[in-house]
C-alpha cells in the first residue's frame, strides 16, 4: 500500500512538473512572439524615419545648393584629416 502510495505522489509531482514546464513554454512563446511583433514595427518606423530625412536633406540641398557643396566639402576635409592623423 505504501509503495502506491508513493506511486501516485510521484505520479502527481511528474503532472505538476509538466504543467508547470508547458506553462513556461506558453509564456517564453507568447513573449517572444510580442518581442519580435515590436521589433518589426519599430524596424518599419525606423525605415520610414529613414525615408524622411533623406527627402529633407534633398529638399535642403535643392534649396541650398552653395551651402550644401561647402558644408560636404567641410565634413570631407575634416574626414580626410581625421583619418590621416595629422
């Protein structure tokens, strides 16, 4: 009698045990799933971001073309120091 009765309380642990690691599972799952749904949206916002400061920067350079070839030829000397190091 004693033996079955340590049976079925194993039996029961093993149950508890399971549930429980189903349970987790549903909910790494379920994480997961809402973690990569951001991402995704924030991957698009950042792409639509993208897209409008390149119509503004063109916008600026149509507008401003003088200032617009001496701030690129700034940045490009600046660049060209920096990288020779002198």
């Amino acid at each position: 009698m004693k033996a079955k009765d340590n049976t079925n309380k194993v039996d029961e642990t093993i149950d508890r045990v399971k549930s429980g690691a189903h349970e987790a599972v549903d909910k790494v799952a379920n994480a997961t799933s809402q973690a990569a749904g951001a991402i995704g949206q924030k991957g698009e916002q950042l792409k639509n971001t993208e897209q409008q400061f390149v119509e503004d920067c063109r916008g600026y350079i149509h507008e401003n073309p003088v200032t617009s070839l001496g701030i690129a030829v700034g940045a490009g000397f600046l660049l060209s120091r920096l990288i020779s190091g002198r």
